[in-house]
C-alpha cells in the first residue's frame, strides 16, 4: 500500500496585523511535507475576495503563475514533487481596499496526488487609509456671550467626521452639526466636510472671551500640519 504524503500549512502570518486600505502588504505561508515525498503538490493562496493580488513567490523548485486580482484566479504555486522532511515558504503581496468589514481573512489551500486539501486561514484588521485634508479653525466674537467658530477645509480630500469641541461654551449649533454639552464645553460633530467648503458654528456661554475651540477629523494626514485651534478675537 503507498502511503499518501502528510502535507500541512503550517502558518499564514501577515507582515503585520493592522493594515490600512489600499496600501500593499504582504503575508507568507509556510508548509511541510513530514513523509513520504509528494507528487503533484499545488498551493493556492489569497484574501478576501475584494484583494487585489500582487504577486505570489515560491522556492525556485516550484513554478508560480502570474497573480490574477481574485483568489480564484491565477493564483497558484505547483511543483513536481516535494521531498520528505522538507519544508517551501511562499510570500504573497496583495492591496487591500475597503471591504464590507474590518475583518479582512487571508488564507491557503495546499494539496497534492492522494491527499485531501489542507485549509489554514489568518485575520487582520482594515484601518481607512489617511485623508489628505487641511484643515483650520477661526474665531470671532459676536458678543459679550456669542462667539462664531468657522471651520475650513482646504482639500484637497473630503475631511470625514469632523469634531469640533468648544471650551466655556454652554451652546452651540450651526448648519449640518450635531452639538451636545460636555462636563468643560460642547462637542459638535458633521459627518464630513467637502473640500474647498467652510462651515460656521456659533456658540454662547457667559463669555465669549474665554471660549476656546478645537477642531480635528477621522484619519487626518495633514501635509502641512496646522494648530487646529482658535479662540474669539
């Protein structure tokens, strides 16, 4: 009776946990032949199936098909044989755009000549890449009480739930916000702010003086960083 080799994955670990959207990243799969040698030995690996699949990299024993942007394309490792004892690790580069959830799986499937598919699968978190957005915040009083506070985007991406947080106020509102009071102030936030757009908030306390106000956004990479803050003139 010939004996069906013991193939297994022994791992599929991503370069890092959290990756960002969009950018390129890589994970490698390793897998072990414990006896006796097999034939025919096919690995496949990818990621959920909104990646866009890179590349696929094997020992120069073994032939690697160009990547295709789905798992179920092109994109598979073959070779020949694999001797007993001996272990192949595979590096796959892929970009990941934003899915339907966080969670975002990368996996492998290896098989061979008289042997079932083995199945290893891995998770990492998706963090929305960084907008480019500047963003800058002005003030000025109306009154002894009032203060109005303009928020601006200068671009040159759409600024995503903005945060507005005004120290000394008792009230706020404006056009598109949200505002409730907090234990120093009140936090105001929008659901985003277009470029090239500005949007005033005006806000009341027993002083327009000594208001103070901040602004910041989800995800914000700043070219040319600002001080984000503004206090009544």
């Amino acid at each position: 009776m010939i004996l069906a080799a013991l193939l297994e994955i022994l791992s599929v670990l991503p370069e890092k946990k959290f990756v960002n959207t969009d950018e390129t990243f890589t994970f490698a799969v390793r897998v072990r032949n414990s006896g006796p040698d097999a034939s025919d030995v096919k690995l496949r690996a990818g990621a959920n199936a909104e990646a866009l699949i890179r590349s696929i990299e094997g020992p120069p024993e073994w032939t690697c098909d160009a990547a295709g942007p789905r798992f179920d394309s092109a994109t598979t490792c073959t070779a020949p044989s694999m001797a007993a004892g001996t272990d192949a690790v595979f590096k796959v580069t892929l970009a990941a755009p934003q899915p339907s959830a966080m969670t975002y799986r990368i996996g492998a499937a290896l098989s061979a000549k008289g042997m079932k598919t083995r199945l290893l699968e891995a998770n990492l978190i998706l963090i929305p890449s960084d907008v480019n957005a500047e963003l800058s915040l002005s003030a000025r009083r109306l009154d002894d009480e009032r203060a109005a506070f303009e928020v601006k985007n200068d671009g040159p991406d759409e600024a995503r739930e903005v945060l507005v947080v005004i120290t000394g106020a008792a009230l706020a509102s404006g056009d598109g916000w949200t505002c409730t009071p907090a234990a120093h102030g009140v936090v105001c936030t929008r659901a985003a702010l277009a470029a090239g757009t500005a949007s005033t908030l005006e806000a009341r306390g027993t002083s327009s003086a000594a208001m103070q106000g901040r602004v910041r956004a989800e995800k914000i990479h700043e070219t040319q960083p600002r001080d984000n803050g503004a206090k009544p003139q």
